[in-house]
C-alpha cells in the first residue's frame, strides 16, 4: 500500500463513527466461548455472533462459514449484492 493510499484510508476511517463494544471482553468466557464451541468458531468469529445475538442486529461478514454459523443462533444476515 502506498503511504497516499494508507492516508486516504485512515482519513475515511475517521469519519466513521465507530463505536467500541465495552462488553464484550466481559462476555467472552460465560457467553461467547460457547458459541464458538458449540458452532467450532474461533473466539475472533464467535464474538461477532456474541454481539450480533447481543444487539439484535444483523451479522454483516463475507465470511461463508460465519455466515452459515449465524442462522443457528437465530441471527439474520446482511448480504452484499454482486459478490
């Protein structure tokens, strides 16, 4: 990546309003290792269904395993069309 690259990316990021989950480092143990073991996801995917499942939002992921992981937990998934 070039570094003007790599600034026009940073610049767009910051406009985002981006907001940190508190919650979910004190969810990890009693809630989303579970998951992860009952669906055999990584603690990194399972605590996107965690919250997912958490804020009643859609799970949005390209991911096709996680995707498939998301309706066992009675989750929605956001697609993305002409992918």
């Amino acid at each position: 990546m070039e570094p003007t690259q790599s600034t026009e990316f940073l610049d767009l990021l910051s406009a985002l309003t981006i907001q940190t989950d508190l919650l979910t480092a004190q969810r990890a143990f009693p809630h989303t290792l579970p998951i992860g073991r009952q669906l055999g996801l990584s603690a990194y995917d399972s605590a996107y269904l965690e919250l997912a499942q958490r804020t009643s939002l859609r799970l949005a992921t390209l991911d096709s395993r996680l995707a498939a992981a998301a309706p066992q937990m009675g989750l929605g998934v956001l697609t993305c069309q002409g992918n």
